[in-house]
C-alpha cells in the first residue's frame, strides 16, 4: 500500500506544476479554454486519486476548487486576478495538505476552511445546476468535430481493494472525460455463500466514451492499479457515436443479448456507420493516437534514488576502467591494451548516456519562478513583466536542485531594490512596466544563467561608502568599478535603507555566491545607473565526472578540466621571453603561473618547463608544471572540512593505482594571476 501512496503523492505534486503553470498561462490569457480545462482535469484527477487513496480532507478541499472551475469552464464564471490570486492561495495549502499527509495539524485544517469559503465566494450568487451535469458535454461542445470514440474493457483483479483502490472511483473519473455510457458486468458474483469474499471484486465495466481527450488521458486514469486489472481500450471512431441512435441501440442489445462486448466487431460496426470522409478521419486520429502512445511508452518515470544508484555505479566504473588502463600500459601486451581502449570507449559513451538521464531543464523551475515574481511584484505594487529565454538549457540534477534558492533570492531583490515603481519610472522616462528576463545558453562546457532587471541600477559610489562605513573596506582603497561592485557579495553587506520581509537583512548575495560556488559556480555582476543590472551565474553541465589533463607538481597529481586547456608548451628556461610576470609564447602574451609557488613547493632545478595554457572568458593563462602524464577521466569526489581552505582546489579524484590527485580549479587561478 504504501508503494502506492508514494506514487499518489509523485503525481499529485506533477499535478499541482501542472496546474500553477495553467493557472500562470491564465493570467496573461483568461479565455484559454485548454488551459481552463487543464485546470479543471488536475484538480479533478487530485480530488479523485486523494478520495481513492482515503484523503477525505484533501478530496474535500479539492472538490471545491472543482466546483469553481466547472464554472468557468461552463462560461457561468469568468477568469479574473482575484480569482486567480484565491486560486494561487489554494495550490499554496493544497501542497500543505499533501506534505503533511495523514497527520493534518488543526492550523492547516483551519486554513483550508478559511481558503474554501474564500474560493466558495466566487460562485456564491451564481445560478446552480438543478441536476449534476455530464462534466464531459463542456468538452465535446467546444470541439465536437474532433471528438473521438473507444471502448474501454476494464477488469479488475479480485483483490484490487486491497491497494486502496475503489474500481467506482475508476469509472467515475474515466466518465468525466466526455459523454458515455457504462455496461456492468456481474456475471462473475458469486451466490450468496461461503465463497463470496467482502473485500474481493467481482464487477467488471464495457465503458463507451466519446472525448476529446487523447488515450494517453485515458491510460492515466489506471496508471496506479496497472496491476491491479485488465484494460483495453479501442478507437472505434474519429467522431461521436454515441449521439447516434443506432450505434446506442445496438450495443445495448448486444448487453441485453449476453452482456458480452466484442471490441473487433464493434470497430467494424462503427465504421459502417461512418461516412467515406469520416472513416478517414478515424483513420487519421487513430494514427495520430497509436503514434502519441507509442511515444508515451518510451518515457518513464524512475526514482531519483535509482539514478543517483547509476551514477555511483558509472563512477565507480570510470575508476575501474582507469585502473585497466593502467595496467595495460604497464603491461606492455598489444591484446590487453587494446582490449584497454575498447572498454575505454564504451565507458566514455555509457559515462554520456548516464550524464544525460541525469539531465534536467531550466524550465523546471520556472514555475516557481514565476509565482515569486507574480505574488512579490503585487505586494509591492509594482506592474513587472518576467521573460524568459532558453529554458530548455539542461543541467545536472544536482546543479537544478541546488540553483533555486539562488535564484529566488535574486529575483527578490530585483524586484524590491532593483525595479522602481511607476510613479519614478515615469520620472525618469521609462515605461510603467518594468521588466525582468532570465536568459539561459550553452557555453563549452558550462552553462550561463543571466538575470537582468530594467531598474534603478547600483551606484558604485553608495557601494564605496556602505563599503566604508561597514569597515570592509578603508577610506583610501583604490577599486576598479567591478572590484566595487563585487563588494556585495561580502558578508553583512546591504544597501538597504531598510529592512523589509523580502530582503535588506545583510544576509543575501553573500549567500547566494557561497552557494553557487558549491555547486563549482561562479557569479558575476554588471550594472549601470538607471539603466539596469545584469547578474551572470556560470555552471558546470555536471558535478560527478570530468574528462581533465593530468599533470605532476612535486610529487603531487593535479587535474586541469579538459574543457579549460588551449595548448601545451614545452620550452627551455633560456627560451622563454619573460619579464614581469609575463610570458610570450606562439606570439601571445600572457600571464604565466608557477604552480610550484601556488602550492608551496620548492623551487626545481630542472631546465626544460612544460607549459598549459588554460582559458577562461577569453582569458588565457599559462601554468607551469613538472609533467604533463596525459587525459584523464576524473571521478570528482568532495573536499573535506580540512581541506576548505585550499581556494585552488575545487575537488579531488582517485588515480588507477589509488593515488589521490587534486583538482584544479583553473578559473580561480586566472583571476588571481590576472588580478597582480
């Protein structure tokens, strides 16, 4: 039972998404009918499965928000921000409702009461149904020409009662799905005696059902009892049989004949009822149905756990197969390094395949983005338009689960310091409007969110006299404009000239850059007065395994990431043009680093130097090493507390023979050489 409950409580949160995104769509366009019947579907099928699962207070709640939306979608109701924002309210305490579970506290309960007659207000005066109406009749009437027939043969197993599952449920929800009409079946109850079991089912269903839901919608109505019981589902027609009187006539003495349902003699019989034109209009939906299920089944639904299990695994693998490597080599047998090369091959491709199922789009988040900027902008009185572009950019699961808060923190600041409010935007000319984008593109290896807002700017003179006044910073310090700047990102600091709820509290940006740089980010700024503020987060597609260069210092491994190399150079000491800090090589005038003197080792005596040019933002740097041993794919595991203090190093891996190799984080090393 409570495997099942766990998959109640997975689609019920996908559900919820599904609705903020609709609710979200609504806002900017209230007569979108898909999207109010989008609305009304998630709400019905969360009502229905919490009832099926003994939710009785999250069926209550939902039912209600239910009624509301037949409403609207029966045109007795109209769409408007007050209703929206009650809506919004309702989702809020529906995912109350849902994370607390059985054990509701008498606050939520409540505040479910409160929120229910809040919701209950908008169709307080308008005129009820005298009977309860086919829900499904809304759905045809808006689209009758491309409604659609099938038979639905569902069986139940006789102990599906024993999953939580009423089968009534089932068919209730099946139903309000469009216009049907509904067979049982009781053949199979036994006579009163012994052998008839209280907890068992005996009943199976023939449901007719024309909609114009597609029979991905229908398969979802079972997707919690697919072992529970047999269903089939037939396209019989590209229209709506059941309007023909025939077609009704027929099968219900085909039930009075036997009870039994033939699905192949139906389809046949429905397409004699079909004219020339509509039999090839149920041929082409039944192409387009057959296409849209076939690629339904070739996406599943797997535990995070299980994924999190096949990367430790593909890790575990990669180590492994360095080991190989190494042996080979050393091993000096052609067979067994070729043997070394294939493995290495199918490695690196099951490594990318990996990477990708663990791959996640921005857009994932969005949802929640776009509620913060809809509710905080309303608070504050502000009119803001949030934009987006290239959500579809993926990134590591980790990476996603751990950018949230960032975000959000950055998008509340915007809003509460950044975007002014219409009486000085007009003064200064600009629209009532303001706006915020988040841009999201590939760059090499990593990815660049960027989050601008057309706002006041920041004035670096006020961040240098915060900046003073705090004591970071002396009175006489000399600071370029970006050094400036990135005094924001030091603890404590605001420019707030008060505290408000949303920020001002001196613990923000601070946060935000520890944060992104866990997640071996970066984060920078750009911002003009009165014209806006641009804040560029860079991040690593993935956080587990790098294809990196491994080099010698001393006695000590390091790994440069791979996607940081632009050349090596080997040359004489006596070859190198150098002066200042700087090298000349191939024509390019660069810094160049002794790693040595990084990482406090002695000084070699060894003539000849090998050089790697690493780059970042066009940016190139040269870094001196004892040997270049060659590619490697380093597993990354985490730094200990002891080791935190090491700004050079971004993490560490095991080598082949178990030696520990320190990686390198190269975009902290340029800035430093770059910044004397």
């Amino acid at each position: 039972m409570d495997q099942f409950k766990k998959k109640f409580f997975e689609e019920a949160f996908d559900l919820i998404q599904d609705l903020e995104d609709s609710l979200l769509i609504l806002e900017e366009d209230p007569d979108s009918s898909s999207h109010i019947e989008r609305v009304f579907r998630a709400m019905h099928t969360i009502k229905g499965n919490s009832a099926m699962f003994g939710f009785s207070h999250i069926d209550r709640f939902t039912h209600n928000l239910e009624t509301v939306y037949d409403f609207v979608r029966q045109g007795k109701l109209k769409i408007t921000s007050p209703l929206l924002t009650a809506t919004l309210s309702a989702v809020d305490q529906l995912k109350t409702l849902l994370n607390e579970g059985d054990t509701v506290s008498d606050e939520t309960m409540a505040e479910s009461l409160r929120i229910t007659e809040q919701v209950n207000s908008f169709i307080a005066g308008t005129a009820k149904v005298g009977e309860e109406e086919d829900r499904g009749l809304a759905l045809l009437a808006k689209d009758a020409d491309i409604a659609s027939t099938y038979f639905i043969s569902f069986k139940p197993h006789a102990d599906i009662f024993k999953t939580g599952t009423n089968p009534l449920y089932l068919v209730d929800e099946l139903c309000s799905l469009g216009r049907s009409i509904t067979y049982a079946h009781t053949e199979a109850i036994p006579e009163l005696s012994l052998e008839m079991e209280a907890d068992s089912c005996y009943t199976a269903w023939s449901i007719f059902l024309a909609t114009t839901e597609d029979v991905n919608a229908l398969y979802d109505v079972f997707i919690f009892v697919e072992g529970s019981c047999e269903v089939d589902i037939t396209l019989l027609a590209g229209i709506d049989l059941l309007g023909n009187t025939q077609f009704s006539d027929r099968i219900a003495e085909l039930y009075l004949a036997g009870g039994a349902f033939n699905a192949a003699e139906l389809k046949h019989y429905a397409e004699t009822l079909c004219t020339s034109e509509q039999a090839l209009e149920c041929a082409q939906t039944a192409r387009r149905t057959v296409t849209t299920k076939e690629n339904t089944i070739s996406s599943i639904r797997v535990s995070s756990d299980k994924v999190d299990g096949l990367m430790n695994l593909v890790s575990e693998l990669v180590t492994m197969q360095a080991q190989l490597s190494l042996f080979a080599e050393k091993s000096l047998l052609p067979e067994l390094s070729a043997i070394s090369e294939n493995m290495d091959k199918i490695t690196r491709r099951l490594r990318d395949t990996a990477f990708g199922i663990c791959l996640i789009p921005l857009d994932s988040m969005l949802t929640r983005f776009h509620r913060l900027v809809r509710d905080v902008s309303k608070e504050l009185g502000k009119d803001v338009a949030f934009i987006t572009e290239g959500t579809d950019t993926e990134l590591d699961k980790t990476v996603i689960e751990n950018l949230a808060d960032p975000i959000m923190h950055i998008l509340r600041n915007s809003l509460d310091h950044g975007i002014e409010s219409a009486q000085e935007r007009a003064a200064k000319g600009k629209p009532a409007q303001g706006t915020i984008r988040l841009r999201a593109f590939y760059s090499g290896t990593n990815v660049h969110i960027q989050i601008f807002e057309d706002g006041r700017g920041i004035n670096p003179e006020t961040i240098r006299a915060k900046a003073i006044e705090s004591g970071i910073i002396g009175a006489d310090a000399v600071l370029s404009k970006q050094e400036t700047l990135d005094l924001i990102f030091r603890s404590g600091f605001s420019t707030a000239a008060r505290v408000t709820e949303l920020s001002g509290r001196g613990v923000g940006m601070d946060v935000v850059k520890r944060k992104i740089s866990e997640i071996r980010g970066e984060v920078e700024i750009d911002s003009e007065v009165d014209k806006g503020t641009t804040i560029t987060i860079k991040l690593p597609l993935t956080l587990s395994i790098i294809d990196g260069l491994l080099v010698k210092i001393s006695e000590t491994y390091f790994v440069i990431p791979l996607s940081a190399v632009d050349t090596i150079y080997a040359a004489k000491h006596t070859d190198l043009k150098k002066y200042n800090n700087m090298v000349v090589l191939a024509g390019r005038q660069m810094p160049y680093v002794y790693l040595r003197t990084y990482f406090d080792y002695p000084a070699n005596d060894e003539d000849q130097e090998q050089i790697v040019v690493v780059s970042y933002s066009d940016i190139s740097v040269g870094l001196v090493v004892d040997r270049v041993v060659g590619e490697y794919q380093a597993v990354l595991k985490p730094l200990g507390k002891a080791f935190k203090s090491l700004d050079f190093v971004s993490g560490a891996a095991i080598l082949g023979d178990g030696t520990i190799a320190l990686v390198l984080d190269t975009t902290r090393v340029i800035r430093q050489a770059t910044a004397r």
